[in-house]
C-alpha cells in the first residue's frame, strides 16, 4: 500500500467520524503500485529520439506494432544518460547508427503477453509492474558455451539501448515505449523509487568491478583503497566499496565538486590532481593517504589514457588494479613493466559489464547505500524530457553536472522546476 492511499484511508476515517484534522500530504515521492488492466490505455505510437549519425539526434514518431505472447510494451518513465551514450553520440563509435539509445532505464508495463509470468528473478510478473532490463547473452559463442559462469563475456552481448535499428525501432530507453522482446532478461522492481531504478545498470557495473577486485584477495575491511576518476561510476564505486565495510577509501579527481560529492558517498581523503605540479607530487600525497605505503587496490574509472599510465604509480607493492573505466577504445597508455608491473608484483583486473545475476545484488547496494546514510539518488543531478534530450547530451558532455536523466514519461511542464 503506498501513501497515497494511506493518507486516503485515513482522511476517510476521520470524515465518517466527523473529527476536524487535517492529515498533511507526505514530503517525499511515493513509488506508485502497479495499476490494474481496466487502467491502461494503449498508445498506437511512440516518439522516440533516434540517433542518424555523429552528433545528430532526430525526434521521430514510429507506430507501436502488436507485441507477441512472449513481450511486452513498457512505458518508459525514465534513463539515464551513459558515457557510452556520449561515445556514440559524438562518434558511433560501435557503427550502430541509426538507433535509439538508452539503456540505463525503467518503465512500467502497459501490455504483457500471456506467456510472461515471471521475472529473471522469478518474482511473479503484472501489469503496471515498474521493470528494468538486463543483459542478453547469445548462447552460442565461445564465451557463452565454455564460460558459463562469465555470460558478460558473450560475443554477442546485446542491451536495449545499443541495438541497431529494425523493424520494431523501439529498442532504447529513449524513447516514449520500449517493446521488450522474447527471452529478455528483467527484473520487477516496484519498491524503488524512479531515480534508484535508473541508477540499477550503473550499480551493476561497480558490483561487477567489485567482485572482480576481490578475486585479488585484497579487499577487506582494513583495506586503503584509490578510487581514481569521480563521474558517476567512480562515485558509485566509492559507495560500493564504503557499503563493503572498507573504511580507508581515497578518491582521486580534477573538480573539487565531484570530489565533495565522492566524501558524502563514503571516501575519507579527496585529492585533486589539478593541485599538484606532476607526477611525483600526486604519488607523494597519494601515498601520504595511505600511511605513505600507496594503496592496496586501486578502481580505475576514467576512460583517459593518461590515468590509466599513472594508477600503477598510486599502489604499493603487492597491490592491485581494476580497470573499470575504459569501456570503449580511447587510445594506448604508456606502463613501464618493471617498474609499475615486475618489480611491485602487482595483480590486475579487468572489469567488463556484468552479469544478469548482479542485478538482484545491485538493487540490494543501492538499498544498502541507503541505509547506511549514502546519498546515492543525488547522483542524479539534471532531468530533461524527451523532446530536450540534446540538452541532456550537452550537460552531460560538459560535465556540468554528475548524472543527467531523460524522462521521457514526464511533461515538459512538470521538468522544469526539477532542472540544476
């Protein structure tokens, strides 16, 4: 029951009693119920914000086919808006243009075919239900068949949100409607609010890495770790790491307001890397963090060549590495073996996606984050709707703010008293 209906119950109560008191409306957002079928309307189009080449966005209108038995038509209420959307915004990296975008996003369920009963979790499954998707292994690669336990691995690993155009065109979050095909993978998340939902896919990336950094074995609790790199993964990678119980945690970034936001979500020293004249002077204070040792792992989360040729510098000797932050290819780095590999016996990690499993444990971070006082949903600093999603590119671009949002199930009108 949400609190919409509480406070009615409770204004019903208190008229049929005929006491005068007035029952105030709750402050915070509550998380909608599913509604039932009698409500849903279905839409016979969807606009949809499709990417037809570098830096070109089109808002086009596609008519919303009949879905099988085995789908369903979510109703987008928001996405958010990934360094890997930026990538192929500004370059179709990947050569998927054109397409719809977005893939860190969530709906609610408008139709839902017959055969859909239960989720990826096994959670039962209703209309009006608010979902998120996840990740779609082929089956039939190398990865998939002799790695089973490493589907993030998939040759042929597909997300909504990075899938070429076809026939359906809605298959991004960036869009009014999203038709959720056959043997996807899903998860019903009823109980979070709009802004944790979109912060999922994110979470899972930094569950990933993490479970990656520990097969080092040197993550615990008495762990000094560097978190290199204070976007949005960075930042969740220090609430992942403060929810882990480690308590030593350093983060390391060029603005002083990403760094600020690094120490709420947990990190204990912030260094800004503009401050210091090179090099040398960075490792110094890194390692005066670190009880002058450097740290034990250190999560590299920029996607620059250049801190990923300086992390090796910032960890002690028997430390180690996970690279998190180069999703797509920004050009080589220049490592010294003996001296940032042999000789300091480091061990490294790379971090790829994540696995359909890790969805279940990145809802249950976001929850802990919460619990623990960890204002994870302030990530999310600009919201736009649909028809500005260029704007929204634009920020995120410029880096003006952490996380930009594209609502696309919201007026215009009632976005705009929401903007940083």
């Amino acid at each position: 029951m949400n609190r919409d209906k509480i406070s009615q119950i409770v204004r019903r109560a208190l008229k049929e009693s005929g006491t005068a008191v007035s029952v105030p409306e709750f402050a915070s957002r509550p998380v909608e119920a599913p509604r039932s079928q009698e409500t849903m309307s279905l839409p016979r189009a969807s606009r949809a914000a499709v990417l037809t080449g570098k830096g070109r966005i089109e808002m086009r209108e596609f008519p919303i086919r009949d879905i099988t038995d085995d789908e369903m038509l979510i109703r987008v209420e928001g996405c958010g808006v990934c360094g890997t959307d930026v990538h192929e915004f500004k370059g179709d990296p990947m050569g998927l243009a054109p397409l719809v975008l977005g893939h860190e996003g969530t709906g609610e369920i408008v139709q839902l075919g017959s055969n859909v009963r239960r989720d990826s979790g096994g959670k039962q499954v209703r209309l009006g239900d608010r979902i998120v998707t996840s990740v779609n292994a082929c089956g039939k690669c190398d990865a998939c068949l002799y790695t089973p336990g490493r589907l993030n691995l998939c040759e042929n690993l597909k997300v909504y949100g990075l899938l070429p155009d076809d026939e359906t065109h809605l298959n991004g979050y960036f869009a009014e409607y999203l038709i959720v095909r056959a043997d996807s993978t899903f998860f019903v998340v009823n109980d979070l609010s709009l802004e944790l939902r979109m912060l999922i896919e994110p979470a899972a990336v930094v569950v990933h890495a993490l479970e990656r950094a520990k097969l080092t074995g040197l993550v615990n609790f008495r762990s000094r770790v560097l978190v290199q790199g204070c976007g949005p993964i960075g930042l969740l990678m220090v609430a992942a790491v403060r929810a882990a119980g480690v308590q030593h945690i350093v983060a390391l970034d060029g603005d002083d307001s990403r760094l600020d936001m690094a120490g709420r979500m947990g990190a204990e020293h912030l260094i800004n890397h503009k401050n210091y004249a090179g090099v040398p002077e960075l490792v110094a204070a890194v390692k005066g963090a670190t009880k002058g040792r450097g740290a034990h792992l250190a999560f590299q989360c920029t996607g620059v060549p250049t801190a990923v040729s300086n992390v090796w510098k910032y960890v002690q000797r028997g430390g180690g590495i996970c690279e998190v932050g180069s999703f797509v290819d920004s050009g080589t780095c220049s490592v010294n073996p003996h001296h940032d590999i042999c000789a300091k016996e480091i061990t490294l990690v790379g971090s790829w996606v994540y696995t359909v499993e890790e969805y279940p444990v990145a809802y249950n971070f976001l929850r802990r984050a919460q619990g623990i006082g960890l204002p994870v949903e302030s990530l999310i600093t600009h919201r736009f709707p649909l028809e500005r999603i260029e704007e929204a590119f634009d920020v995120s671009i410029r880096q003006q703010g952490l996380k930009v949002a594209v609502l696309p199930g919201q007026q215009h009108g009632l976005l705009s008293n929401m903007f940083n």
